[in-house]
C-alpha cells in the first residue's frame, strides 16, 4: 500500500469519522435530557464507527471485507434505521398514536433479528463476494446487493413520508422547522441512495452509498447549530431570558472578575460593558470589602445562598443600599464561578423601617408609644434582676392643667406643647433608658443604673427644674408646663409593668394634690 493511497483513506474515511464522533459528542454535551439530542448524537457516533470500519477494512485483506460488512456495515446500518424511525417519530409527534409496546421497540426489531441471524451464522442483506476496483474494495454488483439497496431505498421513502405527515399536524414553529430540515435531508440522502448506488462508477467512488448518507447527515447537524439553531444549547435557549431579565444577573469567576452580566445589571453598578470589571472595584471602603469577603466565605461553605442580605455604603452618595441576592456556586473541574441574582431592596428597606418606626413611636411626638415601651421594658426588668446592686426607677408624668391650653389656645397649640414636652424628655434621659408617651398628656420613662434612691430625687428635682426654665413661647406668651411626676421602685414596688405603673401612678395623684395644695397655700 502507497502512502497516497492511505492519505485517500484517512481523508475520506478517518477525518470524517473523527468530526462525526466530536460533533456527536458536541451534540450529547450540550442538552443531554433531550430525546431528539440523544437519538442524534447516536446515530452520529454509529455512522462514526461504520467510517473508521471502512478504513481498517481498506486496511486488511479483501477476504476479511465480507465479514466486517456482515457484522459492523450491515448491523449499524439496521440500527441507524431504527434510531431514525425512533426519531422522525418522536419529532413528528405521531408517536402519540402508537401503543407503548410498539413505541419505540418496534423499530429496534429488525435490528434485533439481524443480530440473532449472524449469530446463527445467517447472511439477509449483505453481499459475500468482494473485488478489487482501482483503491477500493467493493462488493460484486448482484441480486442480493440490488434487494439490500432498494429495501434501503424504500425505508428511507417511509420516513420521508412520515415527516410529511408530521409537518402538516404540528402547528409550533420550532418543531416544524425541524421537520422540514430533516425532509430536506431525507430527500438527498434519498437522491444520493439512487444516483449513487444503482449505477456503477468503477472505481471512481468508495462502495456504499452509506458512506456519504453519514456525511450528509453530518454537515445537516452541523449547519443546524451554525444557522438554523434547531437543536439550541442551555445557553441559547435562555440567553434571551438572561438579557430581558428585570432583576440584574452576573456571573463571576473565582477571582471575582465579571464574566457576563445584562443590561439591568449594568444599569446597577453604572456600568458600560463587562470585560476587565472586578466585583471588588465597587467595594472601595472598609464596610464593603467586609461585607462582600464574609459574603464570598458563606456561598463557598453553603455552595448556595437566597434572599442573602447585603449593606454597601454608597460611594457615590451620602446613603445605604440594601440588597437581597440569590447566588449559587458552581465549579467545572478547576473553574469556579458564581452565578447572582441581585434586587436593589433599599427603597423596600426603607419603606419598612418607616413602617416599623410608625408601629413604635407615637406620631406626634416621635417618642415611643405604649406597646414598645411594654415590650423593651420586660427586657429591662430582665436586666435589672442581673444587677441588684443599681437603683432603677419607673416615672409616670402628666401635665397639669392640659386641658386649659387646649381651651384657651387652641388644640394645635396644644400639640406643640406636647412635642415640646417630649423634647425635654429626650434630652433628660440617657441613650439606656426608655421614654414613651402613653396617649394624652401622659408620660412614662424607665430609668436605670442610679447608685441610690437620693441620686433618684436629685434628678426628679433636676427634672422639675428644667420644665420650670423651659416654658413653650406661643406669641411672645409664655406657657409654663408644670409636670406631677409620680415614681415607683424596681423591683421593690413591683416586677412588671402593671405593677409599677399603678405605684407610680397612685404617686402621681398624690403629687398633683400636693402641687394644688401649694398653690393654694395649705
């Protein structure tokens, strides 16, 4: 054998067969689950085998041809049929119709018998006589050769015709322009069959149409995914998904560098395009980095992350973001990358903070109201019990004569001295302690850490004193506000707050009476 001649053999038999195996395996990689991939990336990979069959056959001598055709051409070619009806039937969707016994085993039949016939030493289709024409090994043109082709011939005319059958019951788009892909494909491969077959070309052409059926099939796949994108990838199928997305989605690499991200992303971070961007170019301080290291340390413990908390310090901006990402760790071999999912929750975040606040302060005065104050002050009997050693208090104030502002000034001058009120109360207690409005003119604080019960009176007295500097000015009319104050020890006089506040405010009463009496001098 020359080296011309196994140049020939590798070029028409051993590249092809290589580009069928990868394409199969393209096909196979990229969308497994799918039948149509499936079935396809076989018969690739069958026609693959016949290819590289071809090549040692050329290799070995003339009288082992017929037992390679018997046991691998005619074989794989059976089963390729199979694997063809299998398919056109599952695209078509006139597998529907078929019982589940006769679908898809009913088409591995023939393929199954052939199989139980050469083990029994039985010859249907193939030809036993081969010769020599130029560089090829041929098999001799007789009856058996002319039943095999037109047997082959006459399949390929029912599957044609199972797909025209298909392409006038299915109505989605994608499915028929499939079906009329693979009509395309059976018509020449049907034309190549019989031009290629019947005649004889001598030693013109290698033997069996089949040969070049696999090639067809072949470059129709291929030009498939380059033009047609009837059998689509993951990321095809959602690349549209990704780009229309109303939440910003990226994917980064181990390093942190954007691999890709789409346009509401890049709306997100003020963005332009992707390449050469590192996530930890939008952490340019101290709060950030922290933030996004423990971030990146949680996704690789957990390998998943949702509704995933995040603060940043704006850098372009006085103010807080929040965001809530969902980010899921995926690693492929050595690579690993992170694909996010990101919502800008600030607005949310504030909404809810204003709510919260709404639900704990007292409109009007922006004190706490009632129910906070009943709530944070059993955590701080809590607190206190721990330490005996420190005098705690409860004070109940509320404003004399309240009722006379309102009458004689109005119901809006009335409100103002209630909020100057509780501007005099915040400022008389310390971060530690409570201070709430409980409705009315009525006050209420918690005050702790005092060393003695005469530290107490000495700030009631301090308290007093302030209210009496501080009167409210409406018009160059000054508006004294006196408070009765009434207190109760904790946990001398009680250890919950019904407890205290009656103490307190049987105290209360008596200090109203005791300031009336003064007044009138008894």
């Amino acid at each position: 054998m020359s080296i011309s001649q196994l140049c020939i053999y590798i070029a028409v038999y051993i590249l092809p067969a290589i580009y069928m195996f990868g394409l199969a395996c393209i096909v196979i990689t990229q969308q497994s689950r799918r039948l149509e991939n499936r079935l396809i990336a076989i018969i690739l990979f069958m026609f693959s085998i016949i290819f590289f069959e071809e090549f040692f056959r050329h290799l070995l001598f003339i009288k082992y041809s017929a037992f390679l055709v018997n046991v691998l051409l005619s074989s794989l070619g059976l089963f390729i049929v199979g694997l063809s009806f299998h398919l056109y039937m599952y695209v078509s969707g006139l597998y529907k119709h078929l019982q589940k016994w006769i679908y898809p085993l009913f088409f591995y039949i023939p393929f199954i018998c052939l199989v139980i016939a050469q083990l029994f030493g039985i010859n249907f289709f193939s030809t036993t006589t081969y010769h020599v024409e130029g560089i090829w090994y041929k098999p001799v043109v007789n009856g058996t050769y002319y039943f095999t082709l037109t047997i082959a011939v006459l399949l390929n005319v029912v599957l044609l015709f199972i797909l025209v059958m298909g392409d006038r019951k299915v109505s989605d788009r994608k499915r028929k322009k499939l079906l009329r892909f693979l009509m395309l494909y059976s018509l020449v491969t049907l034309g190549v069959k019989i031009g290629l077959g019947f005649p004889s070309y001598s030693e013109s052409f290698p033997p069996y149409p089949i040969i070049f059926e696999g090639l067809i099939f072949s470059i129709f796949i291929s030009f498939s995914y380059l033009h047609n994108d009837l059998l689509p990838n993951i990321t095809k199928r959602y690349q549209t998904l990704f780009d229309i997305s109303p939440i910003p989605i990226m994917i980064v690499n181990g390093n942190l560098d954007i691999i890709e991200i789409n346009d509401q992303g890049m709306m997100l971070l003020g963005i332009e395009k992707s390449s050469n961007i590192n996530l930890m170019k939008f952490a340019q301080t101290k709060h950030n980095k922290n933030q996004l290291h423990k971030f990146i340390y949680d996704i690789q413990r957990d390998g998943i992350v949702r509704d995933y908390p995040v603060t940043l310090e704006n850098i372009f901006r006085d103010g807080i973001l929040h965001f809530s990402v969902d980010v899921k760790m995926v690693i492929t071999g050595e690579e690993k990358n992170y694909y996010a999912m990101l919502r800008d929750v600030t607005s949310e975040v504030g909404k809810e903070k204003i709510i919260l606040h709404m639900a704990y302060h007292d409109v009007l005065t922006d004190l706490h109201n009632r129910a906070y104050f009943v709530t944070h002050l059993k955590k701080k009997l809590v607190e206190v019990s721990k330490s005996p050693a420190k005098e705690s208090v409860f004070v109940l104030i509320d404003l004399n004569n309240f009722k006379a502002i309102n009458d004689s000034f109005g119901h809006h001058i009335g409100d103002q001295v209630l909020q100057h009120t509780a501007t005099i109360l915040k400022q008389s207690v310390s971060e530690n302690d409570l201070a709430a409005r409980l409705g009315g003119d009525e006050f209420v604080l918690f005050l702790q850490d005092f060393d003695s019960k005469e530290e107490i009176n000495e700030w009631l007295l301090q308290l007093r004193s302030t209210f009496n500097k501080n009167s409210f000015l409406y018009n160059d009319i000054e508006i004294n506000i006196e408070p009765s104050i009434g207190i109760s020890h904790c946990t001398e006089q009680g250890i919950t707050f019904e407890d205290l506040f009656n103490q307190a405010d049987l105290n209360m009463y008596a200090d109203k009476e005791r300031l009336k009496s003064k007044k009138l001098g008894v």
